[in-house]
C-alpha cells in the first residue's frame, strides 16, 4: 500500500542540507545533507511514523491536499513523500498477532486448491478495507490500484 504525505522543506540556517517537517504528522521532522538524502529521510520518518501508530492501533490523520498547502518558511517549498508501507513494515514491523478463523470448508477448498496464502488474504483485504471511505475513524490517502487484490490472487 502505498500513502502520499505533503513535506515542507527549506534550507538549513548552516547552508548544509534541507529541514523536512511532514506537517501532517505531528513532530515527524528530520533533515538530509542534499535535497535527495532529506527526501529519503522524510519518506523514512513518515513511513516510521505511521507504522507506529498502526503497530499501537491508532488512527492515522489524513494526508493535506498538496494544492492547499503554502510553505511556512521563507525559502521553503512544498513536495509529496510517497511512501511504500508495505515495504517498510515487511522490513521494520514488529508486531504480529495470531488469529484463529472460521471458513466455509468451500472456501478452504479453493484457497488450498489455488496454493494461497490465508494470512496474506486477510491482511490484504482488512487493509483494502480499512482505507476505504466506509469505515469511520481509519483516515488514510490510499494511492494504488483496486485491482491490487484480484491481480495478486490471479498471479498465484
């Protein structure tokens, strides 16, 4: 799943680098020697950031239009971090919990038949749902494809 997260960067007062304060997440701030290493470090401080929050079962806040957003500092400027979270929790979350669940034996039948993955299929369809608009409460930007699901089931 991959999110899009509005940064404001500006120059560092030393000349040496960019500040990246990711607005929408409160106290996600971090700083590169060049543009390109403070973009890696923002797309990382916010991907952390939200992985936390998800690991503790809270809410993420919504992502700010782009488009509404004004820089707050002198020299500063506006960018997207699109983060992949996918990658970065198979990397760096830590938290896992075991789950005992009820099937039709049909369904049981199809999934071992087609060699899928349950826990996979589970985890990928509440995360499709949770950044749906029907549940209140779970507030994300999703930015993918909705055939993710159905192309990952067909490619098994």
């Amino acid at each position: 799943m991959k999110l899009v997260y509005p940064a404001e960067l500006y120059p560092r007062e030393d000349g040496k680098g960019f500040v990246v304060d990711v607005i929408d997440l409160p106290g996600c701030i971090t700083q590169g020697n060049c543009l390109a290493d403070a973009i890696e470090m923002g797309i990382d401080a916010a991907s952390g950031w939200i992985l936390s929050e998800w690991e503790d079962g809270n809410t993420v806040p919504v992502a700010t239009q782009m488009q509404s957003m004004n820089p707050r500092e002198r020299d500063g400027f506006i960018s997207a971090l699109i983060l992949d979270m996918d990658e970065y929790a198979s990397k760096y979350g830590k938290k896992s919990i075991r789950k005992n669940i009820t099937i039709p034996a049909w369904l049981n039948t199809f999934g071992e038949k087609h060699g899928l993955n349950f826990s996979r299929v589970l985890q990928e369809a509440l995360l499709n749902i949770s950044l749906s608009n029907d549940f209140p409460g779970i507030k994300t930007n999703h930015v993918g494809n909705d055939k993710d699901m159905a192309d990952m089931i067909e490619e098994r």
